[in-house]
C-alpha cells in the first residue's frame, strides 16, 4: 500500500460544517482512488521506506483530477468563466496541494449533494460558488 500521509487540505474548507462522515468517507475515497491509480500507471514500484515521505506521483494525481473534474472544467468552458477573476483556472494548476484542494472540495461538495449527483450541472454550478468562497477566505485570512 503506497503511503499517501502528505493527504492535507486546508484547514478553510473544513470551514464549510461539512457533514462528519462525509468527510471521512471522502478521505477514504481521495486516498483510494489515489492508490489504485499510482499502482497502475507504477505497477512495480515501491513504496517509500519513510512513512512520513509524500508518496503522491504527479501523474497519478493528475490523472484523478482530470477524470473527477472533467465534467466542471466543460461547464465552465462552455459557460465562458475561464477568464473571470476568481475562476480556478484548474488545467494550469502546477502545485499537487492545490490539485488536493481542487479534488478533495469537488468531493466534499459531490458527498453532499446526493440526488444532485444525477443533475451535474447544477452540481458544477455549487461546486465553483464552494470554490470561489474558499479562495475568499483564503484571502481574506
């Protein structure tokens, strides 16, 4: 099992009163997703010795976060907000800890939403108001 302790996000989104569970589960579900993605696209590679080393490839990520945020970088696109000041401008994003923040707020958001799961855009449209609150307060702290 790969290490994946670097796994943070900003302690802002928990800010939210996300549902307690949930954000267990997502946890859970970020960190699974992670591993099996890493395990295939690095089939024989081996985990670091060190626990406490990040072990997150970029391609792994990447690879996570293109696939969950497929549908809301098309929305955004379609809808013409890629050149807005507070758009996440998600396909530029270089650092793997806002790429974390990008996948872990979509799923905190997509937890929670449960029948709006099957309208997404309108799961797009609360998942981007989530977002440009959290880079608010990002902000404003």
């Amino acid at each position: 099992m790969y290490q994946l302790t670097s796994f943070k996000v900003n302690h802002n989104i928990w800010k939210v009163k996300w549902q307690k569970d949930n954000v267990s589960n997502q946890v859970e579900h970020l960190s699974s997703l992670l591993a099996n993605v890493q395990r295939r696209v690095f089939p024989y590679e081996e985990p670091p010795d060190d626990p406490q080393e990040p072990y997150i490839k970029a391609e792994a990520l990447d690879t996570v976060m293109n696939k969950l945020l497929e549908n809301y970088i098309r929305w955004y696109k379609f809808l013409d907000l890629k050149h807005t000041r507070w758009s996440p401008h998600i396909e530029e994003e270089k650092d793997q800890q806002r790429k974390l923040q990008y996948i872990g707020l979509y799923l905190l958001v997509w937890g929670e939403a449960a029948n709006l799961r099957f309208m997404p855009e309108c799961l797009c449209y609360i998942y981007h108001h989530v977002w440009l609150w959290f880079k608010l307060s990002i902000l404003v702290s």
